[in-house]
C-alpha cells in the first residue's frame, strides 16, 4: 500500500485491523523517530495499524528530517498559513487511511509531538466528526483567535508536557487546557516533573493507558 505521505507502518500481527493510530513526529524529525512509541504500545493494542508519516516538506534546519510548517520565520500570520497546507495535507492522508482500513473517525486516535502535536490538536477540532481521541506530547495550539473561528468537533484530548521544556514552555499546556475546557472539549493535562523536550517512558505509558480505555470502550 503507498500513501500521499511517506508512511512508516506497522500492523497488529495477526492483520485484523479495527483501529488506527497516526503518529506525527516533530520539527526535523520523521516517521521513524515517532514510531518508537509504538515498540511497547503494540503489545498493548491489538487490531490496531500504527501510521507514521514524513511531513510533506524537507526540513529546513535539518535536511534529514521533515517538518508539517516551516518555522525559520518568527511571524504568527506566515506560520498560521504554512499551518493550513499541512492541514489539507494530512486530512488527504486520513482518508486515505480510512477508504485503505475501512475505517471511521471514531476507530482512529491522532498522536503527535510538538510541531506533531500542534497538527493533532488543530486537526481534532476542524474534523467533521470527533476522532476517537487526540494524545498531544509538548505542544500547543497554533493560533488561538484562528482556531476559535473554525472549531466544528470537540475530539477528547490528552495532552502531556514537561515542566522544564525550554523549547514549547509548558505554559502552552495550560492555555490549550482553558480554550479547550471554555469550548467544551473533554481535556485532560498532566505535566510531567523534571522533563525537558522530550516524552519520557512516564508519557508513553500514561497515553497508553489513555489510548486503551477509548480505543476499546
């Protein structure tokens, strides 16, 4: 199977596939170094296919790895619309995946670390219908005022940072979590003590834990 993004994929052994998880590296990262998650929580969920694609563009900084918006310029509006592109870039990718799986919204969790998490969140509150959940390591939301105009779903979230991340500072964790409580959104937060940038084995297993209670309601 190929996909409009390049995709590592790693399927359930015995092939059933019920669920899907997508995991979205970070700025100058790429499928490879996200799916390492996914080396203890496939033991954990079975019937689900974890999907971790490149971003669509080469990163700037870092011509080994990719990026889902450019960040070289410090302006909030040319971030925002770099943000967009990498929206319909990724809402092609899912339904790819849901026509490839036969699957719904509800049987697919989007995951991401930071520039990752940041696309997870905008694109759990743009959908037409709620995902089954959104698992968000040291991000934020992108634009605040923006998304406020065009949230449509109100997707549960789990949002995870550390308390010494100098790179996406963990007061992020605190905005996203009054916007997505004065919205409605189901939100849970924890941040994670003396943690940088980084998801540590503490937030791989509480999102596991998370993941299991939703995916297999």
């Amino acid at each position: 199977m190929k996909f409009s993004l390049d995709t590592k994929i790693i399927k359930p052994e015995n092939n059933s596939i019920k669920n899907a998880i997508i995991l979205l590296h970070g700025y100058g990262g790429d499928g490879n170094d996200i799916s390492t998650l996914t080396l203890n929580w496939k033991r954990f969920l079975p019937e689900t296919i974890f999907l971790c694609p490149n971003g669509h563009e080469i990163c700037n900084i870092n011509p080994n790895g990719f990026q889902w918006f450019d960040l070289e310029k410090d302006d909030p509006n040319y971030i925002l619309k770099e943000s967009f592109k990498a929206e319909k870039k990724l809402n092609f990718f899912i339904n790819e995946i849901k026509s490839e799986f036969n699957l719904n919204n509800s049987n697919i969790c989007l995951s991401g670390f930071s520039q990752g998490c940041m696309m997870s969140i905008n694109l759990g509150l743009i959908a037409e219908e709620n995902f089954n959940c959104i698992v968000g390591f040291s991000g934020k939301i992108i634009n605040i005022e923006n998304i406020s105009k065009r949230i449509k779903s109100k997707t549960k979230m789990l949002l995870i940072h550390g308390e010494q991340d100098d790179v996406v500072p963990p007061n992020h964790l605190l905005e996203a979590k009054d916007f997505l409580m004065r919205h409605k959104v189901n939100i849970e937060t924890k941040i994670i003590e003396n943690c940088s940038h980084h998801i540590p084995i503490e937030a791989s297993s509480i999102a596991l834990n998370y993941i299991k209670k939703n995916l297999y309601i």
